[in-house]
C-alpha cells in the first residue's frame, strides 16, 4: 500500500523485540532506559522520559511546567489537536497564533504579551526558529512529533537550546517508530523528576522507610512505555539518520518531478537548518477533486490538517478562519504526498503521473 507515510520495520527489530519477550521484564525494565539514552545520544538533551504515546507526553510537559486555569497556552492552528489539548488538560486557556506562509509554522515573531506557555509544532519536520521569538513565554515546550532527526543551527532538535521541554511521538508514521510511544527530553533535573513521576501515578519510592515503601503526594497516571516498544525503538533510532536522509532524497525529488506542475512546493529548510519531511505537503489547486483521484488511484494521501480553530472542540477560543488568514489559505489546497523511507522510486514516479493527471 502506498500511503503518506508508514513504519519501516527489519530483522533487527523483530529481532530486538523478540529478546525482550523472552526476558524478565515487558515493562519498566532496562529496555526504557536504554531507549531514553538512545533519545540522549541523538538529541543532546541532559534527560529524556519515555513515555506511552506523544499525546502523554504533552500532558506531561504541561503539568510538570505548572500550568493551569489562570494560563494562556498558545500554538500553531495547522497542528494536530494534541498540541492544544495538552493546554486544556490542565485547564489552561487556548490561543492560536497564525502560521508564516514561508515556513507554514506558527510565526514566532507573534507571541502575544499574554502568552504564558508556547507549543512550538516543528510543522512536517521543518523547525520553527526559536532564535526568533519576539518574546520568550514563561514555558516554552516544542511539539517535535514530526522532527526527531532534525537540525537546527544550534543543534539537533530535541537539545532544548531554546526550550523548557520537546516532545517527541513514535507513531508508526512519525520519524521512527515504537508502536505508539513518546518521549520529553529536557535539560532541568527538576522538570525531568515532576516528568518521571507523573509518568508513574506521581509514586516516590523511600526506601529509607523500607525497601517496599513508596509515596505519593502529587496525582499522576499510568503513561508508561513497555519494554517491547523501547526496545523497538532503540533498534530503530540505528537507523534514525538513513532514514532522515531517505526522506530528503525523496523530498528533493518531488521538487524535480513536481516543478512544471501548477502546486506550491512545501518550503525548504533554510541555511543551518535540517528538514525532517516528515511531511511532504503540498498545495494543489480543486483539492477534494485531486484527493479524490489519488485515492482512488490506491494511493493514501490525507490533508494535515483540519486547522484547530475549525473544529467544535475549539468554539470557546472564539475565532474563525478569517482571524487566521494565512493557515486558511494554506489549508485549502493542502495534500500530503507519500513520503517514508521504504518509498520506492517507481512508486513516487506512479505518485507523480496519477497527481500529473489528476491536474
Ligand atoms: C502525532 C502527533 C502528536 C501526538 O502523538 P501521539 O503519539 O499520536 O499521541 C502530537 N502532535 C503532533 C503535531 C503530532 O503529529
């Protein structure tokens, strides 16, 4: 099946998963920790917490940063509406900060004075630039759900070298995979412990009061990795810049395939920047007619995404698409082509004519 994205999956993963069934531990084994050096290694970050999915994890940052009823959490309207959600988890107030059509992420010029806590989504693996921000919020916390592997000028995404926090998902379309999963890197110890325990129904272990004796003061959640999905993804993160690689290649020849074509190419990455291609979304004229096409040609392309403003969940934000002028915009012709490091070239060129006719 050729769809906009999906999991690459070989022998050595199956291989790394299979040891772990026949170990000791399916859950809160060596396999977490492992992971989460893995994340460490290719990120730079001091900590990262492994945590059951990439929503989680941003429930996480937003408690662990304190936030609550009297905050303004704001984000990107073309995101996935976990981006959000995690502000209303806590029962922070949401705000959207309109997209720069150059980058299609949230224009970090924009931070409004009543910002208290920035999700900076590195939109289809092209990150914003933090160096930017007109103002620094009290939390700035990064939704690198789409954006492990890639680079800024300071550094790998994931290093926190402008953040409190960064998120990461391990969805089977996400950069690499561990089923579902996430994890936070930070580079605060104190942020990392609230994250661990919150991880873990908020228990405290004290041994000095016996070695079964643990407490809990603070509510927390079972938001736990098992082993077999760490284990995955420590395999997986081996091949972390193959694939990054892979998926540039494939970028760069869309933008060939593609260039005598009436749609807009998603923006590159600029100097001393590293794109992930997560996504590879384009613009095309008569969207629904040319979705329609490419899906009945069995080729899965779906729209990321339905702008958070547009959905019911977002009436008490009070705003519309015309407050929103540029994501609007953007969000009518937007199609996310397949692009996933198994993509053969023959299967993009049947990509290229299908769209080709289509227009
Ligand atoms: C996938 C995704 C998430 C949520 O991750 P899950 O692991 O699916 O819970 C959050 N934000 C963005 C931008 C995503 O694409």
């Amino acid at each position: 099946m050729i769809s906009y994205g999906r999991q690459s999956i070989d022998d050595d993963d199956i291989a790394a998963v299979t040891a772990v069934m026949k170990g000791d531990w399916l859950t809160q084994g060596p396999a977490i920790e492992a992971f989460e050096q893995g994340i460490i290694r290719d990120t730079g970050a001091r900590h990262a917490i492994a945590f059951a999915n990439g929503t989680a994890t941003l429930h996480g940052c937003t408690v662990a940063a304190g936030l609550g009823p009297e905050d303004v959490l704001a984000t990107s309207p073309l995101t996935f509406m976990a981006s959000a959600n995690c502000g209303r988890y806590v029962g922070a107030s949401i705000d959207l900060i309109d997209i720069d059509p150059a980058t299609l992420n949230l224009d970090p010029t924009k931070i409004g004075s009543d910002v208290d806590a920035l999700v900076a989504v590195h939109y289809a693996g092209l990150p914003v630039d933090l160096r930017a921000l007109n103002r620094r919020p009290r939390v700035v916390i990064e939704d690198a759900a789409h954006a492990l592997g890639a680079m800024t000028p300071d550094g790998p995404v994931g290093n926190c070298a402008h953040s409190d926090m960064c998120s990461f998902s391990f969805h089977p379309v996400k950069p690499v995979t561990t089923g579902e999963g996430g994890v936070v890197t930070t580079n605060s110890d104190e942020l990392a412990e609230r994250l661990r325990r919150f991880r873990s129904h908020g228990i405290v272990r004290q041994p000095e009061l016996g070695g079964w004796y643990y407490d809990i003061a603070d509510l927390g959640f079972n938001y736990r990795l098992t082993d077999m999905q760490a284990a995955l993804g420590l395999s997986q993160l081996n091949r972390l810049h193959r694939f990054i690689d892979r998926r540039n290649a494939i970028a760069d020849r869309y933008r060939l395939l593609l260039a005598d074509l009436p749609v807009t190419l998603p923006p590159a990455a600029p100097e001393g920047f590293r794109h992930g291609y997560h996504l590879f979304a384009i613009q095309v004229p008569d969207r629904p007619r040319v979705f329609a096409a490419l899906r009945d040609a069995g080729i899965f392309v779906q729209v990321h995404y339905v702008p958070v403003y547009a959905h019911t969940i977002s009436a008490d934000i009070g705003k519309s698409a015309a407050d929103y002028p540029n994501c609007a915009g953007v969000y009518e012709g937007l199609i996310s082509m397949p692009v996933y490091p198994d993509l053969t070239d023959d299967e993009q060129d049947y990509v290229v004519a299908t769209l080709r006719a289509a227009l």
